[in-house]
C-alpha cells in the first residue's frame, strides 16, 4: 500500500490554498512541486509551509504561500511567456514562474540575496531563470519587454517605465502603497488603447527602493 510522505504541514499548504480560492490547477501544481523549504532559512524549516511570510537575509521576506499562489494565478501564465520579476529575495517566487512560462529575468538589489538565490536555483536545476543584481525601477533597456511583470515588493506608485514594458496584452501585477501601511494589490493589463487596471486585495510587503544596495 503507497504510504503518503508528505509531512501534515505540507498537506495542510495544499489544502489552505484550495480553502483560500486558488483554483488553477497548473499552479497548485507547481506550488506542490517546488520544495519551498529550501528558499527559507534553515531555522526556519519546520514553518516553510505554513501560511505566513517568513523573515530572510538583508531584512527581506519570503511571502506567505496564499500571496505566492494567488499573485501567480493573477498572471495567466502561458508556457511561451517572458516573465520580468522585481525582487529575487530568496527566488522562491521566480521558482514558481519559471515552472509556468519560458523564460524568467529577476531583478534584486541585494547582491547577497541575489547570489543565495542563484546557487539556490542553479542546484535546483531551474535553467531558465537569470537573475540580475540592479535597480527595479530602472530595468536595463537591453532586457526588452515582458509578457508578464511581478513586483514583490511595495512601491508607492507603479512606473510609468515599468507598465511600458509590456507586451501587447501583458500583465503586470505589483503591491501599490505606502512602505509603513497597508498596500493594495494592482493588477495592470495592456490593451490595444491603452491600459486596465483593476485594485484586486490588501497585502503588505516591504518595500520597494531605487538602487542597488551599496551594501549586503
């Protein structure tokens, strides 16, 4: 008889997601598959699957698996799409996009962070991931554009620049807000006249700043 050797919290992460409303099964699947246990710290194994954020390096977070799961579904990622991500952190979420689209660039600030995730991603063997120590909110011209974009981090406003880097039809979904309060999830789609936006949830993440970290 096949015994299940999921751990109960990992059940219980599979279960709260359905519970939540995250109904797309091809990120219910990769939300499974994707061993979120690795992208914590290692004090903090036995919590990787519950329902919170947890905290990592360089005062950064690792969003609770709801807001991953449900983000992600906000995309409607298909296997031909570019994805941009802005804030690697521990790369748990460009994981995730990598398993649903064809190609993933992620941006992080911090180089330690950028360096952790890399390695992380590397052993992992999720080749079609590069990530990029820089600026979020001045992504290199030579990158081109995107068919989805995913902030992970708070901004104030959402740049003008940023939204331009959509593909016709893209979506771009970030945390819209002020860094010490609660922010609103934003969902942004390019149109042939121009671009719908629609306020979806409130969530809180830190937030997004300009530049490189001088240090970390």
């Amino acid at each position: 008889m096949a015994v299940n050797s999921d751990p109960p919290e990992k059940m219980m992460f599979q279960l709260t997601l359905r519970r939540r409303g995250i109904s797309d099964q091809a990120v219910l699947r990769t939300m499974e598959e994707v061993p979120r246990e690795v992208f914590v710290e290692l004090r903090d194994r036995a919590d990787a699957y519950r329902d919170s954020a947890l905290a990592i390096a360089c005062g950064q977070t690792i969003s609770q698996p709801f807001v991953v799961a449900y983000m992600t579904e906000q995309l409607q990622l298909q296997k031909g799409h570019r994805v941009l991500e802005i804030g690697t952190g521990s790369g748990y979420q460009a994981a995730i996009l990598s398993r649903l689209s064809k190609q993933v660039l992620t941006i992080e600030r911090y180089r330690t962070l950028a360096e952790g995730a890399r390695k992380r991603l590397e052993k992992l063997g999720y080749f079609n991931i590069e990530v990029l120590v820089g600026d979020g909110f001045d992504v290199p011209a030579g990158a081109g554009d995107f068919d989805r974009i995913m902030v992970t981090a708070a901004m104030e406003q959402i740049p003008d620049a940023l939204i331009r880097r959509l593909e016709p039809g893209g979506i771009l979904i970030a945390p819209v807000g002020p860094h010490q309060a609660v922010q609103t999830l934003v969902r942004v789609v390019r149109t042939g006249s121009g671009f719908d936006r629609k306020e979806l949830v409130d969530v809180r993440f830190v937030p997004a700043l300009p530049g490189i970290a001088r240090e970390l």
